[in-house]
C-alpha cells in the first residue's frame, strides 16, 4: 500500500505542481492563449471544483492568482519580491472563468481566452488528501486518518468506535501550540493561515495568500480559518477563500451556504459556525 499512496501523491504532484517545470499545470500556464489544450480527468476535476468554489465565494477563492503569488516571492521557484513585478501586477484584478478559462469536460480540455497563471495552491494539496484516502479504501480499510500537514481526512472513527481527536494551532508564528481539538469521525478537515508563511516586501510583512478582488496579498483581521466538509479538496479551498474574505464576512457565509468553520482573529478571539467543538477559545 506504501507504492501505491506515494504514487498517488507523485501523480498529483506531476499534475498541479507550481513547483514542476514540466507539470501539466505549468505546461498550461505558459502555452499561447487560444489553443485547446488536453489535461488528466484528475486535474481537469480539481479545475472544476475549483471555479464552482470561487463562484460560490464570491469570488475570495481565485486560481488565477499565478502571477500575483510569483511577483511576491511565493509559488514555485520561490525567489525575492519582485518590486517591478509588483508595480505592473499588483492592483490588477484576477481573471473571469469563464471569459479567460474554458473547460470542455466531457473533452478533458481546456483553452485561455486571456493570458493567465493558474496556481492550485489552495485547492490541490486537499485533492491529494482525498487521493490518499480513495488508496487506503481500495486496500479495504475503512478506519483511517490520512493528511498531509494541515489537511486530513477520516473514512470513520477509530476501531474502538472512539473519534480521531485533531488539534487546533494556535495561530502564532513563534509557538506550536494548541488552541484545542476537534472530534472528527468521517469527512475531512482543513486549515488555513496567514501568520507563518509571508514576506518582507518595503518595510511591511505580506502573506503569501493573495485577494483577487483587489489584486494584492490578504490583510484582514483574520489569522487562520479552519474548515470542515465531505471532501478534503473543499476543505482546502474554502479555507483559502475564508482567509480572503476576513472574519466577519467569512463567518456570515459558513453560517448562510458555506461548510461549517471555526476562525481564529488576530486579536485571539475564535468565531464558529460549527454545532459542537471542544477546547475553543
């Protein structure tokens, strides 16, 4: 079962990686606006998934921030600000799916009708969670726990009938410590922050998760969203876009449409939308 989770990740990796000079996903990024492009059925899915997340947001969670996320020294190739990038892309909004990216599904194809960067960043490491569970359930398990760093995924709850018990950073880049646990019995759970992954850029700090609607990095009051839902690929996301969308605002759609999340304010204070949850606060 080790080959088989390890090539499922390699598989991801291959497909949507920013880091990959010869991954699908850069192999699209950087061919010529207009031409019909075939893509793998796995990521032509985290695609679609993707651009129904960011209709539903609102439009928080974006895929078309490449450019953005390179000219501020994060993305694949991670290298210094680039304070000229910057000036010619910062403030400029985000692409329009689907007026510049257009999937043909049943054709597993897509085109750009507008010169663009995708990044997956936010979407494609929760994709490869739920890879990893479809493995370990086609092996015949059905109790397990898999994840990779902050998202994770339960088929059920352990052998003994007891939930898997997840841990909840503090969103404090100087400590590793917990805020508290959740109960996690089936489906999936994932977290997003702003307060380890950043840049110097000038004389400010900068986070490495980008606003589409204003074109620049995020800077809202809100530390680190934690989301829940069936699938770990959704998870991801809608952290990424609850991130985007500041507390107030985020708390307002888990609460309205959006899958159940517990959020962190840099001010320490917790806001949740969930029924039940243990230690908060």
């Amino acid at each position: 079962m080790a080959a088989d989770l390890q090539a499922a990740v390699d598989r991801v990796d291959d497909q949507m990686s920013t880091w990959k000079p010869n991954s699908d996903l850069n192999r699209i990024n950087a061919a010529p606006v207009g031409r019909w492009l075939d893509a793998p059925a796995e990521l032509m899915a985290v695609l679609d998934a993707a651009l129904a997340i960011g209709q539903a947001s609102g439009g928080a969670f974006d895929i078309g921030v490449g450019d953005l996320v390179r000219v501020f020294g994060f993305g694949g190739g991670r290298r210094r600000p680039d304070a000229a990038g910057i000036a010619a892309t910062a403030g400029r909004p985000s692409f329009e799916p689907p007026k510049t990216l257009e999937l043909d599904r049943l054709g597993r194809r897509l085109r750009k009708h507008a010169a663009l960067s995708l990044d997956l960043s936010g979407i494609a490491k929760g994709y490869g969670v739920d890879e990893l569970a479809r493995v370990v359930e086609a092996h015949g398990i059905g109790s397990y726990l898999v994840g990779i760093d902050g998202e994770m995924r339960a088929g059920c709850a352990k052998p003994d009938g007891r939930p898997w018990m997840i841990g909840h950073e503090r969103p404090d880049p100087d400590a590793r410590d917990l805020a508290g646990l959740f109960e996690l019995t089936a489906g999936a759970v994932a977290t997003s922050g702003n307060y380890r992954h950043t840049a110097i850029v000038g004389d400010r700090r900068v986070s490495h998760t980008m606003d589409p609607r204003s074109g620049m990095p995020v800077d809202n009051d809100l530390a680190s969203a934690t989301v829940f839902a069936l699938t770990c690929m959704a998870a991801d996301a809608w952290a990424t876009a609850f991130m985007v969308l500041g507390a107030d605002a985020a708390l307002a759609l888990a609460r309205r449409c959006g899958p159940p999340a517990v959020l962190v304010r840099r001010d320490g204070a917790t806001l949740s939308s969930l029924d039940r949850a243990t230690g908060l606060g």
